[in-house]
C-alpha cells in the first residue's frame, strides 16, 4: 500500500493504492519501512509549490525521511547487509509505503536507544536544524539565539542542538508545545500568543532562527530583535533585512547529508538528543494528517506507520 498524488491539489488528491514492490537498482536497497516521518514541505509536494525546488513527476508516492530494515540489496552494495536497520532522506519520495528503495549512500545506520519508527522523526528535521544552526547561524558556546516556531519537528532538534552547544536559547511556543519546548532546553520560552517577541526580550540576540510560516512583514520584524552583526536564518520565508539594521540574512532549504543524518544518530544514542513523537498515524490516515496541518491544529512530529 502507498499513498500517491496523481494531480496536484488539497489533501483529497492523496490515494491510497496497491503498488508493485520496487526492485533495487544497483547500488541500491529494498527498504521495509517502519515509519515515514511527516513533515509541513510533504504539503508543498501534494500541492505542487515545490516544484521550483524539487521537481516531481507524477504520479509519486509522498514522504521524504524514512525508516525501516532492508530486505533487499542491488547489485554493488557492501555497505549494508539483509536484515540492517536504517534511516534516511529520500529527496524523490516514496517514504509513505509499504516498501522504499534507496540508494545504500544516501542511508544511515538506525539508532540503537530508540524504537525503529520513531528514527524516522530524524533525516529532514534534524538536517534543517543542523544546517540552518551550525552552517548557517554558525552557532556557538555562549550565542544568545531566538528560536522562532520552536513547537515543531524541526524545533524540536534546533532547540536541544543549540542547549547542547553551550547557546542561551530563547524560544517562542504556544500553550500547547512551551512545556515540551521547554524539556528540550530552552532557558526561557516566549508564548508568541500572548506577548510580541520584542516585548518580552530583554536584550537584543545575536541570532534569530525561524522556523515559523509568518508573514514576511512579521518576519522583516524578527530583525529588529537582533543586535548589528548579527543574523537571521530562516526556513520558511525569505526575510528581507532593513537596511542599515546591519544584520545579515539568510534562507535556504536543507541539503541531504548522510554523515550529518550519522553525527544526529550519534548524539541520539548517546542520550544527547531525544526524540519526541506527538502522534503515530496509520498510512490511510496521511490525507487528515495533512488537513490537520493545514489548520494549524498538529504540533511536534508525526510520523506516518504503514
């Protein structure tokens, strides 16, 4: 079973249909997956706005992070062996189904100290905050940073990445995710429901990581919470500094990056990280998991079991 869009639109286009088990091409493997890891750019896949970005031929299956135990390996493949449990990225999709292939490169081996599924919360949410943190925000012992949006998948790494690095962390959440957001490690959490950020800072940051889907005028104002030199790192929109604030701004969209998937898995199986999980949705269930995330009413990281 998969879920596939056939035609670019709302939730409804998303089909739940019987797909001929993939083989492995050289070099690559036969994934069984354990979960598929949700995520707010699976909305901009359905509805066709990524195709600036990733390109997709339809029909394709969603879901870009997977987890699961290979069953199968292509011709060429010594890295991974039958029977090995991993995770990864899948820029091409095809996570939410009952089997992937992938190629063996691209691929990581699973963490040991939690369940398998639940790994599948890793690959897309905690690259974005690995990047978006220590290449583009260039984080550091003692950085006094904002998170902005920190309730979700991706705060959820960008948070505790930044605690573990000896940053203040500052985070913005709301009554529903504060208490989680502050398990992660935030020392002081702001209820952007109640109070503008601007509000209740009591001193410029050094950096501003956003990770919420604001309008760029509301955006444009997360700069003048930052002291001159300092930046912005935005996932969502681009952030057009005003000039003469002398902060530096920057967005992107995360790269793959398998080593970066292993230091994550690493740090998770040293206890470094932890990895919450707010809901497990069986696969027939991904079309209200995405109207949901439409309404705004998901929080944290869903992950999708076939």
């Amino acid at each position: 079973m998969a879920a596939r869009v056939h035609a670019f639109g709302g939730p409804d286009v998303i089909r739940y249909e019987r797909v001929p088990r993939p083989v492995p091409g050289p070099g690559e493997v036969l994934v069984r997956v354990a979960a598929a890891g949700f995520n707010p750019s699976d909305i901009g896949f359905r509805a066709g706005y990524m195709q600036d970005i990733v390109p997709m031929d339809l029909p394709f299956i969603l879901g870009s992070e997977a987890a699961g135990t290979i069953v199968e390996t292509g011709e060429g493949v010594d890295r991974f062996l039958v029977g090995d449990q991993v995770i990864g990225r899948l820029d091409g999709g095809g996570a939410a189904a009952g089997h992937v292939t992938a190629s063996a490169t691209g691929l990581a081996p699973a963490p040991r100290a939690i369940p398998l599924a639940h790994a599948a919360a890793i690959p897309v949410a905690g690259l974005t905050a690995w990047q978006g943190l220590f290449e583009h925000a260039r984080l550091g012992p003692g950085t006094r940073i904002l998170i902005n949006g920190a309730g979700g998948g991706v705060g959820m790494f960008a948070v505790q990445l930044a605690a573990h690095t000896g940053a203040h962390t500052i985070a913005t959440a709301g009554p529903r995710s504060a208490e989680r957001v502050r398990g992660h490690g935030a020392g002081q959490i702001i209820d952007y429901t109640r109070y503008p950020v601007h509000e209740a800072l009591d001193a410029p940051v050094d950096v501003v990581f956003n990770l919420a889907a604001i309008p760029p005028g509301d955006a444009a104002e997360l700069c003048g919470v930052i002291r001159p030199g300092g930046s912005l790192v935005s996932i969502t929109v681009p952030v057009e500094a005003p000039s003469g604030a002398g902060v530096t701004s920057t967005h992107f969209v995360a790269r793959d990056d398998p080593g970066q998937v292993a230091e994550l898995v690493a740090l998770v199986d040293a206890g470094v990280l932890r990895v919450d999980i707010s809901a497990a949705v069986p696969l027939a269930e991904l079309a209200a998991v995405h109207r949901d995330a439409e309404a705004g009413l998901t929080g944290g990281k869903t992950i999708i079991v076939p």
